[in-house]
C-alpha cells in the first residue's frame, strides 16, 4: 500500500512539474492612449501618446509567451491597435469594423494572443489616420532559449529596436484633403513643382509638353512634405553603448529597424561601410551585403553594422526617398563620421521617363520588359549617384535585357542596392503539395489627379468580400498598373515571394510592388477570419486600395453583425473630401466650393459683380466620373444667373440662341471631359435648348510659386488669370473677366 502511495504521489509530482514546464508565460502591458502636445518642427501640435512617450513604448515577448495587451483608451476618440506581421486569431488583429469595434473614449480593451513566431515587427493604430501622429512602435518576438534556428553571430548580437517615422505640422486630415484636391503646396515646399520656367532652364520644355499632353501631373516620389524625420522620436541619436555595454571598434551592432512612416520610404544607408540583411518582415533570410537599400513603408529589416577600426561614431542614416529630409543614429564613440547626403534627384528625367512609360489611354506600356521584385527601379534615371548629372543618350527602339539594364541601379553602378531577387530563406517554406490552389490576380489602379486608389479600378467601397476557403493555397498575382509604388500588406499571413529560390523562396508579408512591375505571392490560409490585404501607404489605404480576404465562415464575437460592420469599414474608405476657394477682387467675388468621393462630386461655381450690369451667377453640379483615369463626368445641373439685360452687348452666344431674362434659372445635362494638355472641354444643354460649350484649365504652372489659368465659351464669355501662391492657404490673384473686367485681390483656398 505505501509503494503504491509512493507512486501516485511520484506521478502526480511529474504531472505537476511537467504542468508548469509547458505552462505559457503570460507577459502583460498596460497602455494608456492620450492626447498630448509636442514641438518636432516649431510649432506646437496635438499628437497621440502612449504611456507618455512616443514612439508607443517597445513591446518584447519570446516566442512561446502569451501576449496580453491592456489598452486604455484616454482620447475623446475610438482607437485600436493592430499587431503588424503576426499570427494571431482573427479577433486580434485590430482592424476596426472588419475584427473588432473601435475602442471607444473612456473604455479598456484587452488583447491576449499566443506568440507562435519570432522576429521584428510593429504596432500601430488602425484607426482614421492616428497612425501620423504618434500611434506607432516596436514589437519584438525573441527566440526562445534552444531555438534550432538561432544563428550565433547574429541572433547574440547587441540589439537595437528602430521605428521610423515622419511628423508634419499639419493636421493629417488635412494633409488627405489636399492630396484629394491636387495640392501642389508639399511640392512647392519640397522644391519639386517642375514649372515650365523650371522646364524651359533645364532643357526639358519638350518633356512638360509631352507629359502634360499625356495628361499627367508633375513627376513625384513621395506624396507628402514632412517637417521632420525621426528615429525613434529624435532627428539624430548618439548610440554609445547598449545595455550597459560600451561599443568599441569592430563590434557588430544588430538593428531591428520597422518603417512606421505613413507615407514615406526611407533609404538605409551606413557611413562605416556594408549594411548586412539578416531578417526581413519578422523572417531571417540568409545574410546579405548590400550597400544601401529603400525599406517600404511598413516593413521591417534586420541589419547588421561593424564598427571600423577607428572606433568612432559612424552614422546611420534614414533618407526620405525624395530626399528632403534624414534622420541619423551615430554608432560609436569619438568622432562623429558622417556619410554623404543623397544628390538632389533628377525630376526632369524622371518625367521623361515617365512619358516614355504612359500610353494616351492612361495605361502604362511594359515595353516588352519583364519586371519584378524591384530588381529594375523605374526611378533610376532620376538617381545623379548612378547616372551621372547628365542622362546618357539611349536608342530606345529596342527593348531587350541589355536595354532593360537602363533601369537597373546594380546593372549601371558600383553601388550595391538590395532588391528581393537577393533574399533567400535560411529554411524550407513550401507549402502543401496536396492543398487546392485558388489563383488571383489584382491590377492596382489610381488616378493622382484625383487622388483615387483602387484594385482592378474598384475601392473597397465598390466590392464584396473574397471568399476562400480554409486550407487553400492562394496565389496572388499582382500587376501595378499606376504611377507610384505600393507596399501592399497582408494580415495575419507570412506569404512566399516567388522569386526563383524555390523552397528557399523568402517569406514577407510587405511586398512593395514598383510601376509596371508584376509579382506573385502565395500562402496557406490556414486560420479562419476575416483578414485585410492592402497598401500600407496610409493615405493610399484610405482612399480605397483595399481588399479583405474571408477565410472560412468565421464567428467573430466581437462583431455580432459583421454585414453592417463591413458598411462601415467601405465607408471609412471613401470618405467624402471638401475643397472651397473664394477671391476677393476689386472687381467682384467669384469662388467655388466641392464635395467629392471616390466617384462623386457635387460642386458649385460663383461670381458676383459689384452693379446690376455685372450681376451673379451659379451653376451647381452632380456629375459622377467614368472610367479609369476618370477624365469624364457626366453631371446634372441648376444655374441661377442675374443680370441686367440690354447692359451687356453679348447676350447672343455662338450659335445665335439669345437670352432675353434678367434673371435666368435653368436645369441642364452635360459632361466634362479632361483633354491633352489637362484642358477641361465642357458642354451642357439647358432645359429650354440653349447650349453652352467651353474650354478651361486651372492652374497651369509658370514658375514654382505662379500659376495661370483661362476659360472660353460659347456664350462669348472669356477669363484669363495669374495667382502667385503665398502659403498653402493664401495667395495674390489679378485676371480679366469678360463680364467684370480687370480685377486684383487676395485669393483663400480651403
């Protein structure tokens, strides 16, 4: 009897110890989200905190952790957070509408997830666009103690977690609208406007013609100016020791570096010599040296540094990809060594380019090149480091390898710059050979004149969910069609980049695609929910460039109607953009006002003389564009006009109609059409037969600062103006106006 007491106490200690062996370490923070006030770039501004600080506070785990996040949300707001790049149930992944509600004012909500995998990642809202203003930070997920995939050298590093970002003093709601309404005000401040001034003293007046004609907009790289750069909430930071170790000459310092930035790509560059990659999105890949290489808005890499011989401080920079601005860390101590700032790029020739590239139809023309994996850098003419100063003539009548060679940076210099044809994974990643394959292809689309973003012409407003069933395979091939790059963003998912390593083949889930580049990604969709795929530029998000993958037919508890909360999440992503301009000239008032959406506008024109024989005028709108490149609006309208007849000797237009009222009020259908050189023909019918037709365009760049402007029509009316622009809001405006005469005043936009 007492042996066999013995035994069950024996085994019941081994269960008990075996019990707390595999017991999950339940690791917790708790972060308080509040509004605060903070001074980057002059000028005080309201900004998001966490825990006080920002960037959000740095949150470690080891794999095998429970993760347990306790939000409490302080702001008079919703807000949520979203775990980027990490595999968790559906219900955590922080999407409001689409995984869980908002976080609303005055309320505390819990994550809890198991942590299944290792490397860097990050978290931010992923609510509105509180990710501008501070809702950022790092996420780490260390090995666990045995780990077979530890690589000594690497993983025993020194380590420093990096979060980029970019701060702009004005309001982000702001900073929407404007690129919805055309605002060229980030390109006056960046110094980037590409005038014709500009173009006739740089020798490319022909390239403006050519692309105006094309109906583009000046060549851009990046959508926004910032103010200031930051890493890790500073301009500039000296790194002398880590963890309370002193660096020296020849050490190795490991960076986890995420890209937190809304909208802003950043070159990685290192003035002590070779940067080695080590890890990307959260995955190791095998080591390579690169020279310098451009981290997408979203994604993380892990770099490893070696301090030289000399010891000293060897700066680290982050560059904008437009170049305006940097921030630095200097490893080291001593003397600080500072690397070369990147040459201003070559707009011009990157506006060449450009044209090169565009069909009429607004299509862009692969000429027969094959490219992906940002091997060949469409913006590489634009490169002095590479190029030179002056672009090399080129007889672009053939199109082969050798040709193609005219985009690649490797191809044409000495400057080793990494592209994803380089990463290869350290371990096998295919997936089941026995799994249903679900094959999609998406073409991104976009309209900058607009500021329209979409998949396969559609926002997320305008599609359905994508049904795929658990256990399939997806593979994704994607085509970018429009003018600017994308990082494009899957949730919950690592996917493979098919990028001729076989097994090896590298696993992402930022894939950052280049125009007129075409990738193709897949994965297992193994975990049941609804999960976002889409761009990462956070204003390219918001204006549609969105799709959402339903797994299975998962019950979301937190969502109880997940119908209606989709509504939402589509209707976040077409929001309604206002614009208003009013001048105030000495011979009269005349403005306009619109409310736009993805398809939509409703907008209303005024002028306003000073005398019965100058009277006033409005014409409503309702039009909805079509197409594409949404260069056609039919619309509906209503015009109310007063003025004194018998007064004005043109009262009979162009094709004899005449209008005998001093007070006309009119209903009419008509189109607007965008022509080569960005002219708008209109042409409307009223209700009792007269038809107008005319010629407009606004905003013709003259110099950077001066703008032109002109309208003709039918009814014998005609406008020609000059603005000097003096801030984002205000400018100076003189034009003659063929019912008011010659005017001057102050010009406020909206």
């Amino acid at each position: 009897m007492k042996a066999k007491n013995k035994s069950l106490i024996l085994t019941a200690v081994l269960l008990l110890t075996a019990s707390s062996a595999f017991a999950q370490k339940v690791v917790r923070y708790d972060l308080y989200v509040k509004d605060t006030l903070v001074n980057y770039a002059g000028k005080e501004k309201r900004a998001i905190a966490v825990n006080g600080q920002i960037p959000m506070p740095t949150l470690t785990f080891t794999e095998g952790d429970t993760a347990e996040i306790v939000v409490h949300n302080q702001l008079k707001e919703g807000t949520s957070l979203h775990w980027h790049g990490v595999f968790l149930p559906n219900k955590e992944d922080g999407v409001p509408y689409l995984t869980q509600p908002q976080i609303s004012p005055g309320t505390t909500h819990t994550y809890r997830f198991p942590v299944i995998q290792n490397g860097t990642h990050w978290y931010h809202s992923h609510s509105g666009l509180q990710e501008q203003i501070g809702m950022y930070g790092n996420l780490v997920f260390l090995k666990k103690a045995g780990d077979k995939t530890f690589r000594k050298g690497i993983d025993d590093l020194p380590t420093i977690p990096i979060v980029l970002s970019e701060w702009t003093n004005l309001n982000p709601n702001n900073v929407h609208r404007m690129l919805h309404n055309a605002s060229d005000w980030s390109a006056i401040k960046k110094g980037t406007t590409q005038s014709y001034a500009e173009a006739i003293r740089a020798g490319h007046f022909k390239t403006k013609i050519a692309n105006e004609w094309k109906r583009m907009l000046a060549m851009d790289v990046s959508d926004v100016y910032y103010d200031k750069i930051l890493m890790n909430g500073n301009a500039s930071t000296d790194l002398k020791n880590i963890d309370g170790k002193t660096l020296k000459a020849g050490d190795k310092v490991r960076l986890r570096i995420s890209n937190g930035g809304a909208s802003s790509y950043f070159w990685l560059r290192y003035a002590g010599g070779k940067i080695t990659v080590v890890a990307n999105d959260g995955n190791d890949v095998t080591p390579v040296e690169v020279d310098r290489l451009i981290i997408a808005v979203s994604e993380t890499y892990d770099v490893v540094v070696t301090i030289p011989e000399d010891g000293n401080a060897y700066e680290f920079m982050a560059t904008t990809e437009d170049r305006t601005n940097s921030s630095s860390y200097f490893i080291g101590n001593g003397v600080r060594k500072l690397i070369a700032p990147l040459p201003k790029l070559k707009y011009f020739e990157g506006m060449k380019m450009m044209n090169d590239m565009m069909k009429m139809n607004g299509d862009l023309d692969d000429m027969g090149m094959k490219m992906s994996l940002n091997k060949m850098d469409m913006n590489v003419a634009m490169y002095p480091e590479i190029t030179g100063e002056i672009e090399p003539k080129k007889d672009h009548s053939k199109h082969n390898m050798e040709d193609e060679n005219r985009y690649n940076a490797n191809a044409l210099g000495k400057i080793k710059t990494l592209n994803y044809a380089m990463l290869s994974s350290p371990h096998n990643t295919e997936l089941p050979k026995d799994a249903p394959v679900k094959k999609l292809n998406f073409t991104l689309t976009g309209n900058m004149n607009r500021y329209v973003w979409s998949m396969d012409n559609k926002v997320l407003s305008e599609v359905d969910k994508i049904p795929v069933k658990k256990g399939e395979v997806l593979r994704i091939t994607i085509y970018n069609n429009s003018m600017m790059r994308h990082p494009m963003h899957l949730h919950g998912f690592d996917f493979r980049v098919i990028n001729g390593k076989g097994e090896k083949s590298p696993l992402k889930n930022v894939l950052d695609i280049m125009p007129m580049e075409t990738d193709t990604i897949e994965f297992l969709a193994n975990q049941e929910g609804d999960w976002f795929f889409h761009c990462h530029i956070l204003y390219h998000m918001m204006a549609g460039m969105d799709r959402v993958f339903a797994v299975g037919d998962y019950k979301n508890p937190l969502l109880p109607d997940k119908e209606k909360a989709y509504k939402m999440l589509q209707h976040e992503s077409n929001m309604p953009h206002f614009m208003a301009q009013n001048d105030f000239a000495t011979n009269g008032n005349d403005g306009e006002a619109m409310l736009q959406n993805a398809r939509w506008s409703l907008g209303t024109e005024w002028r306003l003389g000073y005398s019965d024989m100058h009277g006033y005028e409005v014409e409503t709108h309702l039009g909805r564009y079509i197409g594409k490149m949404q260069w056609l609006m039919p619309f509906i309208g209503f015009d109310y006009r007063y003025r004194k007849m018998g007064m004005d000797e043109q009262e009979t237009n162009l094709f004899g109609q005449t209008n005998k009222k001093d007070t006309r009020r009119a209903v009419s259908l008509g189109f607007m059409y965008t022509l080569p050189m960005l002219v708008n023909f209109q042409a409307k019918v009223y209700h009792d037969g007269i038809v107008r037709l005319s010629l407009m365009r606004e905003d013709i760049p003259i110099s950077k600062r001066l703008r032109a402007g002109f309208m003709v029509n039918t009814d014998k009316e005609f406008m020609g103006d000059l603005k000097y622009i003096i801030t984002k809001n205000i400018g100076i405006r003189t034009h003659y106006d063929s019912d008011m005469g010659f005017g001057v005043g102050l010009s406020l936009n909206y």
